[in-house]
C-alpha cells in the first residue's frame, strides 16, 4: 500500500524506470491531471498513459526531494534532470523541479492528484 506521499512518489519513480506502466498509474487518482508543458493539461487515465509512456523513453535521476503534508494533501517536489541525443546527435539537457499535489484516500493510502514535472517553470514560458 503507498501510505505515505513519499512512497507514493517512490513507486512511480521505479516503475518508470523498470517500463511499468500499471503500476505507475495505479499511483495517481483515476482523474488526476498532468501537466504536459505551459498551457497543455491532460485529465484522466490516457492522459496519464500517454504522459507515463513519454516519460518512459527518458534517463530520468531525481536528486532532491521533500514533502510538505498537512492531514489529507501533500505537496511532493523534486529537482529532477534528464541527458538524451537527439536525432541529429546533438546532446539535450532537461531538467526542472517538480510540484506534485497528492491526495490522502479513503483507505489510508496517497495518490497523485496533480502532476507537474515542470514545476513554477511553465510560468516562465507562459509570461
């Protein structure tokens, strides 16, 4: 059971890593939102599926992280960075800070209601 934010977002982390997709989204709510870049939020489980998918296909490594939790919600953020090759061979460089609101459930355990890998960036390119 994830009965704590943390573990929660531990989950995910792993099972991204190790391309399962089930279990990543079995960590957020059936209607949770995404946030795909400034002004693009998906709602709900294809938009999550879609997203998981996406992120699948990056060398994520999240170094920093805490949670802020206050009875039923949680504030979940991290500083993440991401190195790939892009079709001409040319090295990108991702990376941002994280800001994930989670909800407690019924039965004790957190799930993802917001997910934001973007953090407070997407206003920077929305202003």
């Amino acid at each position: 059971m994830k009965d704590t934010p943390l573990h929660t977002m531990l989950t995910l982390v792993e099972a991204r890593k190790h391309g399962d997709i089930e279990t990543a989204l079995g960590c957020y709510e059936d209607e949770a939102s995404i946030v795909f870049g400034p002004g693009k939020i998906g709602v709900g489980q294809q938009a999550l599926r879609d997203f998981i998918q996406f992120a699948m296909s990056l060398p994520v490594v999240f170094t920093t992280r805490d949670v802020i939790e206050s009875d039923t919600i949680a504030l979940h953020y991290s500083a993440w960075t991401s190195s790939s090759v892009d079709e001409a061979g040319q090295a990108q460089e991702l990376g941002g800070i994280t800001t994930d609101v989670l909800r407690k459930q019924a039965d004790g355990s957190w799930l993802i209601a917001i997910d934001n890998a973007w953090g407070v960036s997407v206003l920077e390119k929305t202003s």
